[in-house]
C-alpha cells in the first residue's frame, strides 16, 4: 500500500487530544494529507468501527490488539508496517508513559472472496 493509498483510507483511531492535532500526526505518519479521521475513547472501541464499516483502517497499539483477539467474528489484517506517530498530544503517563512517540498497527478487516 503506497503513501497515497494510505491518504485515502477512512481511519479510526483512540482520541489523543484535539482533533487536528491528531489529523496532522497521522498524515505526518503516512506523508500524505489524511481526509477521514473517525476516534473513539477506547481502544475495544475500535474493531466494531471496521466491523461496522464505518472506517477501513484502524490503528492499534500492539497490546490492545493481543487485549482485543478473538473478541470479535471478522477476520483482521495487520498491515506489514506500523506507524509511528510522534506528537506533544501523545504524552500522557496513564496512556502513554514512554512519551512523546508511539507505534501503533494498522487493522483492516479482511476482504471476503
């Protein structure tokens, strides 16, 4: 999946802080401009966004995907590549105790033949 292809997908994601700080991170992450951001206040909040067609793309950090597994009947698709996103927004001790930088992975519900 190119850069450009990223910029298209419809992504969801856990709220970070405002809105369009988290738009700028994630094009930042992709280098390219991002059109749709869907965020949620938990990361179990995330897969019923794919499952529910809402977004095609969710990013996830690597426990909450382990957290999340077998939740849900629908198959997922990691992404080869995390992303890392980097940010002010993203220091928060509770959320995020390692700082100003996080990588995350990128889940897509895995198209039916």
């Amino acid at each position: 999946m190119t850069n450009d292809d990223l910029a298209k997908v419809k992504w969801g994601m856990v709220q970070l802080g405002p809105r369009e700080s988290q738009m700028e991170m994630l094009s930042g992450a992709i280098k390219g401009k991002v059109r749709f951001l869907k965020t949620v206040a938990k990361e179990e909040d995330l897969v019923p966004l794919l499952v529910f067609n809402t977004v095609e793309a969710v990013l996830i950090s690597e426990e909450g995907m382990k957290r999340n597994q077998g939740k849900f009947n629908v198959k997922l698709q990691q992404h080869k590549d995390p992303l890392t996103l980097e940010g002010e927004e993203l220091y928060s001790k509770d959320k995020n105790p390692e700082g100003l930088q996080q990588v995350l992975t990128v889940l897509k519900k895995e198209m039916e033949r």
